[in-house]
C-alpha cells in the first residue's frame, strides 16, 4: 500500500497487463491531469476537501476535479452520464449495492483485479467488505466509507432503573431480556426498553449474522426467529408500534432524544449527530453509551451489519493510472484517518482509526463504548446481486406487511419466498 501507484502503472504499461478487461492506458498529456471524482453533497459534506486537498499535496502533478450530482438522484444522474460515454469521468463514488450492481451490470466499471494483486492491497483491511463486493471472481470498487450497527443506551434510564449498562457480549435473548427489564410507565412517560426503526434491515439483517444465509437467497425461514421476537416485543409494549411509527413519520432520533427508548440498534454514523446535538442542547438525553449488536449463540461478538460506500473507476476514463492512484488513496489509511478526525467511519477500522473517532469530542469515554468500534465482521445490508433493487424491493413489501399485522408472519415468509424466486428465475 506504501509503494506508488505510479511505479504499479508503469509496469502494468511494460508488461502490458493494464487492467482486468487487458486495455492499457491512454498516454498522460504532458505536465498536470485533472480527474474528474462523481460524489454527491460535495458543500454539505466535511470529508471531501480534506482528503482532495491531502491528496493533490502529495500528487502536484494531479489534479482533482469534484462532479457533484446530488444525493436523491445519483445514481441516475451517474448511470445516465456514463451511459452515455462521459469520458471525462474518471473515479466513480458508489452510493450502495443496488447501484453497485447496476454499474457493474452495465459495464461502466474497471475490473481492480490486477491493481489489488500488484499493488498488494490487503483485503483483510476491510473486515470482510471487499469478498462481498466480488462478482464472479473481479472485484470493482473498494471500500471507502463503512457504517455498522451496534446498540446506542441511554445511561441516565438504566441509572435510574437501577440496572446495569448493557455489556459488549449479548445474545439476542438476553438483549430481548433486557429490553423487558428496561420497560416501564405508560402515556407520555412511557419508557420502552428497544427501539426498532421502520427499515426492513433492522429485522431482517439480524439474521444475516451468522454468516450462514444472505438476503438475497431463499428461502427466508431462518428470519423467523427475529421476527418472532420484536413482533412479541412490539405486542407487549416493549418497543413502539410499527404501523404508529409509520404512519405518523416517527424518525428515529427523536425517540431517542426525548428519553423515550433505554435502547437502540442504529448506524454508527448517529454517534456524531447525537453528541454534536447534545453539545447544542437540542436533546434531552446528557449520558449514554453504546456496544455492540447482539448476536447469535456461537457468533462472535462483534459480528454486525453494515453498508459500504464503495470507490471505482470508470471504464471510460482516459487516466487509469492517475485514476488508480486516486483509488489507492481514498481506500488508504491515510485518507481513513482523514475520514475518521471528521467524524466519518471509514472502510479501514483499525486500532489507529477507532482511536481517532473515541477520541472525538463528546464520545462516550467508558471501555465498553470504546470497544464497540472494533468489529470481528461486517456482513452487508443486502448482498450483491445483479438483481438487489427487485430483491429489496420484495423483500421491504413483505417485511411491511409483517410488521403492520396486515398477514401473518408465516404468510410474509411465503410471500417473500415466492416473490423473490420469481424476480430470480427470471
């Protein structure tokens, strides 16, 4: 990872291996090369100038060009661009698997096959995120930024319950358990002891963690479990109602703010937005922690979920060369630090990274918080497939039909099952 990429690009030109669809780079022109980097939100996001300003310092022979396409559309915008041949694109931001699996599909993205081998990248870096992202044996982006769940627990509530924080190390159960230990009042002044928001994948990518099943292949049994449990959870009274919480718009944050749920399984990226809005006084939460997920019995603590913002090159791109270095960067451990002194998690968590982000101001200073940044596995929301959109799209029809009690759990897993078979046998 140390070596430069330019050294890698010349012997690719020497030996002629260039990348995986074997096109060698055009020639650079003379003096400096300006790539072009598809993002979205560049003005509201605080990572983008830092990491281009870093990089250019250490390249002056390069030079970065950021093409914002907004957030809500995006992938549109990207997928309508390179379709049509935007040559000027050279390094692709991928926003998630669905999109992933639309550019791979059309052929707008660069195999980094020979890259990653001659560059010696080391995959492990990523926690299990890049042999995810590979398709019949190419790997098209690498991982740049990486969120993942754990349990976010307000102190203050379990304080006054008398009950000890919850650990690092749960089951399912137990957290279940907990959740029920945790519950108390009504009205107004109800506390409920879980939270679960209204995404399919706070359900569904439980299950997911023992590595044995993905959402994108049925039969989809094995969710029965996890539904089984926050359906009685919901039932009595220990997480809020889903139909409630949908119809009337409910954001999570909310909820969690105003001390109404001990507990709450939600993205990492909520630990810099809850402690910036605890330092403007906007909550009424002051203490609280977070661990990490649950987990099976027999999976190893710190198995979570998680969803990858990925970083390619277009198969258009006049400058691979360049265009690979770029990557190598923002892949990088230096551009991870970058990411993580903003508050960002980045696709490398390592020791020096989950340092910089406990370090950050207003993160809860206990072990146990702490040590929920380090991850044993990160398993993705929905894995690749060239089919994801169709799949999720089944798979968050049924998950709301369950969880609103419009048919019975056994017949959501019928349809799920029956639904997706169809979109895949197609």
């Amino acid at each position: 990872m140390k070596k430069t990429f330019a050294v890698i690009a010349a012997l690719f030109i020497l030996t002629g291996a260039g990348f995986a669809n074997g096109q060698k780079d055009a020639p650079s022109p003379k003096g400096t090369v300006t790539l072009k980097w598809a993002l979205w939100d560049y003005a509201q996001t605080v990572y983008y100038k830092p990491l281009i300003e870093a990089f250019e310092a250490a390249h002056p022979d390069i030079k970065i060009e950021p093409l914002d396409l907004g957030s809500t559309d995006y992938q549109t915008m990207l997928s309508t661009q390179l379709t049509g041949g935007d040559s000027s694109i050279d390094v692709v931001t991928i926003k998630d698997i669905p999109g992933y699996a639309t550019l791979v599909k059309a052929g707008q993205l660069l195999a980094l096959n020979d890259y990653v081998k001659s560059a010696k990248v080391d995959l492990s870096q990523y926690n299990g995120a890049a042999e995810q992202m590979t398709v019949d044996g190419k790997l098209y982006e690498l991982p740049f930024r990486s969120d993942f769940r754990v349990v976010f627990y307000n102190k203050d509530l379990f304080d006054k319950a008398g009950v000890p924080y919850p650990p690092n190390d749960m089951t399912w159960d137990q957290y279940d358990a907990l959740a029920r230990k945790m519950t108390s009042g009504s009205g107004a002044g109800k506390v409920y002891g879980a939270h679960y928001h209204v995404w399919r994948s706070i359900v569904q990518c439980e299950a997911i963690l023992d590595g044995k099943h993905t959402v994108v292949v049925p039969p989809y049994d094995f969710m029965k479990p996890y539904y089984e449990r926050v359906l009685k959870e919901q039932k009595d009274g220990v997480c809020m109602d889903y139909a409630e919480l949908k119809t009337t718009s409910t954001h999570y944050s909310g909820v969690f703010y105003n001390n109404s749920v001990a507990m709450m399984e939600m993205g990492s990226w909520f630990i810099s937005t809850l402690a910036n809005q605890i330092a403007q006084g906007k909550t009424e939460v002051r203490n609280w922690g977070i661990v990490r997920l649950p987990h099976a019995q027999g999976v190893k603590p710190g198995t979570t979920v998680g969803t990858l913002t990925g970083i390619g090159i277009s198969t258009a791109s006049k400058h691979r060369a360049e265009a690979g270095e770029f990557v190598q960067f923002l892949t990088g451990e230096r551009a991870a630090e970058i990411l993580a002194k903003t508050g960002n998690y980045p696709g490398i968590l390592n020791d020096t990274t989950a340092g910089i982000l406990a370090g950050m101001k207003g993160f809860p200073q206990d072990a146990n918080s702490r040590e929920s940044l380090k991850t044993a596995k990160i398993y993705l929301e929905i894995a690749y497939s060239d089919k994801s959109p169709q799949i999720e799209a089944a798979l968050n029809r049924a998950h709301d039909n369950i969880m609103t009690l419009n048919c019975t759990l056994d017949e959501g897993i019928a349809q799920m099952n029956k639904d997706v078979t169809g979109i895949l046998s197609k």
